[in-house]
C-alpha cells in the first residue's frame, strides 16, 4: 500500500470515514495517534500501523489515512539543518539563562539509554549536526565542548563547526575533566534526569564538584523548549513474537528473572531497557529505526507478575492473550505512582545503576525504597541464546549470505568505469536482501564507503557525500538485516579493479587477526579482553591497529549491538559464554584514502573434538555465509594453517549456499570461482 501520491481531502472526510468504519475516538485522537506513528519509522506493510486506527480499514479509510499519514511524515523536524547549528547553540544559551542555569549536558539517549533513538530524542544532532551513535555536548556560556569516541572522531569533525564546539576524545579527554577544568564556584549546571543513568548522573555530580559547581535536575529539558518542529514519541505497533522463534515462553523467563530477584533480597525490579523487555515477555515493536523494539518500562514482581507501562496505542488485540493475566499493562504515567507505592511499603527494588534513568532511582528513593543496585538480570539471560534461537540465527545467516553473495557478484562486474555510487550499492544490497524470508528490514544503515569514505569506521552516506566506486580504490560494506529469526552483520571489503601492494598487505594482515580470533580456543571463563589481541597483533607488528573493539555482542531479532559481552581493549569482566552471539571484525583505516574490514558473526559454542581436557575449552562457531576477496590476499604472508582456515571456510560457503542458487546460475558460476581453492606458494 506504501505510496506517495495521496492526497488528504481534510479533517471532514476522515471524521466521516472513521464514523462508517466504527471508529468512536475523537478526530483529535485520532489525529494525535496518527503523529505518533508517522514519527515511527515506516514499516514494511503499512497495514502494520493502519490497524492502530481501525481493525478494518476499506478502501476509501486507507487511502485517507496514507495520505495523513505522508503529510505528518513530511514536516521537516530540523535535524538535518545543519547550518543552524550556530542560531540553535544560541537559542539554547538563551533558555538556559532564562532557566537561572550557567550550564547543561546534552547526551546522545533517551529516557532508555539506547544507542539507537527515535528521531525525537535526537537532540544532540539537532543542536550539534552530529548524528553518529555515541556522544554528547556541554554547553555552557562561554564554551561548547562535544565528546565521542574513536569511531568518530573523523566523522564529528565533517559534521559538526569547530567554531562553536570543541571536540574531544571521549576516553582520551573526558568530559567529567572538562567540567572539572570549566567550570567554577557557585555555579549551576543543569541535566535531564530522565536522559542520565544513575552513575552517569553520580560522575557528572563529582565533577562539578572538584569546581565547586552544583549539578541540577531540569525538570523539563531545556533544548525542547527551544526546538519548536520537535517530533512526539513515536507509536508503532507492539507484537507477540512467536515461541517458534524464541524457544521459550515468558512466563518461564519471567520465573527466571524473579528467582534472581529474590535472591538479591528485592521484591521487585525496575527494567527500562527496552531490548530486555522485549526479551523477557516475547514481544517486537518498532519505535526505533532498525531495531524492533518497543518503548516502555516494567516492574516485575519476585512472584512473576509484572506491571507494563506502555502507551496502550501501540498495542494490537493479540498481545492481551500473549501476556496473560500475570503482566497488566498501565500508561506511562502511572509509572511515577507505582514507584511511589514501593517506596511507601519500605520495599527493596533492584535495579541497574548503569541502565535505569537517574529519574527513576529519585523517586524510588525519595518516596522510601530501598535500592538494590545490580546488573540488568535479563542482560546476561538474553546473551545465551538457546537452541532454537541459535537455530533461528543460523536460519537467517543462510538466507543473508544468499542476498550478500548476489550483492558481491554483482559487485565483481564493476571494473570502476560504470558510474555506481556508494547509495546505488546500498539499494542495490537491499534489494537482494528483501527477497528473503521473514526479512523485516536493516539491522543498521548500511555503511558503504567507497575509498576515502571507507576510512570513516561508521560512515553514512548522504547525496551530499555519495562516491563512485573507482577502479583501482577499495569499497567497504557494513550491513546486516533483522529477520523474525534473527539479526546478522557483516562487513566485506572488496577491491574495485586492480588493488595495489599496500591494499593487499594491509588487507591480509586483517584477515590474519581475523583468522586468528576464528580458530581460537579458549577456556570457560576467558573475557572479550583477553581475546581482542589476537585480532591486532599482524597489524602491531608494522606499527598499525584501529580504534574500535574488535566484537560485539548480537541479538536475536533484537539489538545488533548487544551486551554484556563484547571483545575489546577496554577492559571487561563478562566471561564469554556458550550460546552468546559475538562479531569478529578487526580493520585498517587509513585516513583520506581508504577503510579495510572483515566482520563474520561467531556463536560461542563447547569446543569440538577434545577428549580428557583439564579445563572446559570453547570455540568459536562462524555463522556468516560470504566469501572474502581473495584478489586482496598476499598468499606470501599467510601460513598453511591460516589458507586452510580460509579454504574451508569457503567449502562452507559454497556447500551451505550452493542448494539456493538454482534461480541464479551466474551467481552460482561466480561463487564457484570465488571460493576455489587458493594456491600456495611454491605449488
């Protein structure tokens, strides 16, 4: 039904049209409800948010309701508006005198400390011009400081005015030291309580500290007072997601969860993490873009039941029968009673300090609960995927790596002369990719950088910075799709013509590292840390590395960034697991010219063949089905172990893709050639 050429005949027509189709909300409602879901990201199938309205819509109704609905969708919220960054920074500064404040911190969350966040929560980028997936802003009268990590740190310099903004290395410069240095005594700097997690909100305080300055809740956010296009919370529909797919019903979660809960002394917890609920009673929304999740709270009872605060907009008729009669679902804004009520019993509540927003843990304990300040439970639960999610995820990898080995046959018949650009990729990849079953759309924007653009660890192209492939250059894609099934990621990197001898070397010194980290073994209890050098250490050896981990953790049909779990330099306590999801993506990147990596999807799985061993050992399982450009590969640096490696893993490839391929022989003839065998020096 996805169209553009509608067009809304008014408010008359819709009234009388709901009327007929039975609909007795009032078409200020309707109109409200409407905003909300044009704020969402579009599905699929628009029929998906046309039964929010109404549970049959004809025609001549549909046709209305599209037609609001591009309307709504159209009005410009500013955040691609880059040059008003300078009047924007200025507006604020303004509120924030009008607001007695010397000060604020604009982070890059919303009221759930995701990564990914609704358009209206972007309000970094509408201030800033910063639209990258980590980062945040302090503002006060005088200096304008912007805070991200290494992924960025190229990118934030592209996007954001150096006249108005310092910017900083987050690890390497801090922005508690910036306050500390900033600001001075007697002064007020102000933060949302609702876009903070405790700690952050604990740091952030001993940092204005050490100046002698006071940190300050707002209680409504100054930079909404000044962005006047603001979108409204998103509203897409809530779904169950069925038990064929997650192996496990939520009232054995739920049990799970609350036997935790008891057992650190609470009687409750609080979970704002959107993916853990999600998790825990089997449901999917969509209020994010490319992560299917759904916006909501929930307290779970050490006896099972649980209280859902959620827009009751969002949901669709199946979810009463799915969620039984332990999980009542209440609006949002009974949320800050139901917390004053634990607190007036004297009860223990548990929560994540790191995750839970610092508005939360005020009115818990201001109303008199007790904090019981521990992980996420559900975090740890939903990182061991159990057999049938691990079966769904391989399900899924099959059918990526089918659309991912189209994409690079294709690729394989550009020689740089044809004029494709990096966004003719990327809607070249989606297509194949939404051929496939149970397909529901990206996990994440494609990165698909073309020579200079593949030096940006998480470039997104814009018509503005489109490049044509070119021979003789490198072209770096990063994608992944969400299946109801599964979530997967995969980044290749392929030579357009004739690479040079550094292109080779710098690719297969990579490859090494990736290689190495694939074949590793290692015993129960070993972190992502004391991994993350294997996938370095060719790189270390002619004085390279790159600034960003080398794993994370994966969901299923959920996060495509997920924890606790990940491999990294920075240091983590969270011991690998089997059934946990990891990526496998070591990379090179050498500004103004070009970005190698090579990233495959592993499952931490017991490892195979070992009889009588001294420690339990595990291993790696690689799920992702593509090959790797051997035309990169300098066969002189690699060992005989490490093209064995490589070998069989294409014989996989090729076994466990060929059965598809029958509609597509060219295809097929190409993936024969690209996954032959590669020959070793001297014979």
């Amino acid at each position: 039904m996805i169209s553009t050429s509608y067009i809304y005949d008014g408010d008359e027509r819709l009234a009388e049209l709901l009327y007929k189709a039975g609909v007795s909300v009032p078409l200020r409602e309707i109109k409200s409800l409407m905003a909300g879901i044009a704020a969402a990201p579009r599905p699929l199938d628009d029929n998906e948010w046309l039964r929010l309205v109404a549970p049959v819509v004809d025609e001549a109704l549909g046709y209305q309701l599209l037609a609001l609905y591009e309307l709504l969708a159209s009005v410009d919220d500013g955040i691609d508006q880059r040059a008003e960054s300078a009047a924007r920074l200025a507006a604020l500064r303004a509120e924030l005198a009008r607001c007695n404040l010397d000060g604020f911190v604009v982070p890059l969350a919303d009221e759930h400390q995701g990564e990914y966040v609704a358009r209206r929560s972007r309000r970094l980028a509408w201030l800033t011009g910063f639209t990258g997936s980590a980062g945040m802003a302090l503002i006060t009268a005088e200096k304008a400081a912007l805070f991200t990590d290494g992924r960025y740190t190229l990118q934030i310099e592209q996007q954001t005015d150096g006249m108005l903004y310092e910017r900083h290395h987050i690890t390497k410069s801090p922005p508690e030291t910036w306050l500390a240095e900033n600001l001075s005594a007697g002064m007020t700097f102000g933060f949302d309580p609702w876009l903070h997690s405790f700690d952050q909100r604990r740091r952030l305080a001993e940092a204005c500290a050490c100046a002698e300055a006071e940190l300050v809740p707002c209680h409504s956010n100054p930079v909404d007072a000044v962005w006047h296009d603001q979108p409204p919370l998103p509203l897409a529909p809530v779904q169950p997601q069925d038990i064929r797919y997650t192996g496990r019903a939520s009232a054995e979660k739920r049990r799970d969860v609350a036997q935790q809960v008891t057992e650190a002394g609470a009687v409750a917890v609080f979970l704002s993490a959107p993916d853990s609920i999600a998790w825990l009673l089997n449901v999917r929304g969509a209020d994010v873009q490319c992560t299917p999740l759904p916006h909501s709270f929930l307290l779970l009872e050490a006896g099972g039941g649980a209280q859902w605060f959620i827009d009751p907009r969002k949901r669709v008729s199946e979810l009463t029968n799915h969620l039984g009669k332990e999980v009542s679902c209440r609006p949002p804004e009974d949320l800050g009673t139901a917390l004053d009520n634990l607190g007036a019993a004297g009860s223990a509540v548990l929560l994540d300090p790191t995750s839970a927003p610092d508005w939360a843990v005020s009115r818990l304990t201001g109303s008199g609960a007790k904090i019981v300040k521990k992980a996420d439970p559900c975090t740890a639960l939903k990182a061991r995927k159990n057999d049938t999610e691990l079966d769904g995820i391989r399900a899924a990898h099959l059918r990526d790596g089918l659309a991912l080995t189209r994409f690079l046959s294709w690729l394989s018949g550009l020689n740089g002369s044809e004029g494709i650009t990096e966004l003719d990729a990327v809607v070249k990849l989606a297509s194949f990719r939404s051929d496939g079953e149970h397909y529901r759309g990206p996990s994440f924007d494609t990165i698909s950088g073309a020579a200079a653009n593949g030096a940006i660890v998480h470039y997104r192209v814009t018509p503005d910075s489109d490049h044509a492939l070119e021979a003789g250059t490198l072209y770096l894609v990063d994608s992944g799709g969400q299946y109801l099934d599964g979530t997967t990621d995969v980044t290749r990197t392929v030579a357009i013509g004739v690479p040079n001898a550094e292109h080779r070397d710098r690719f297969t010194r990579v490859l090494k590292g990736h290689i190495a980290l694939a074949r590793a073994r290692f015993p129960r209890g070993t972190t992502g840390t004391q991994l993350d050098t294997l996938a370095r250490q060719y790189l270390w050896q002619v004085g390279l590395d790159y600034d960003h981990g080398t794993g994370h953790g994966v969901g299923a049909y959920l996060n495509v960034h997920e924890g606790p779990h990940r491999i990294s330099k920075q240091m983590s306590k969270e011991a690998l697991e089997p059934g946990m999801i990891v990526s496998n993506e070591p990379g090179y990147y050498k500004v103004g010219a070009y970005g190698i990596r090579i990233e495959n999807l592993v499952a931490v799985m017991n490892a195979p063949g070992l009889t009588e061993v001294e420690r339990p050992t595990l291993a790696f399982e690689t799920l992702t089905l593509a090959p790797i450009d051997r035309a990169l590969i300098d066969v002189a640096l690699m060992t005989g172990e490490e093209l064995d490696w490589l070998d069989a893993y294409h014989a996989m490839v090729l076994k466990r893709l060929k059965p598809l391929l029958g509609p597509w022989p060219d295809v097929l003839e190409w993936l024969d050639s690209a996954v032959a065998p590669i020959e070793r020096p001297n014979g």
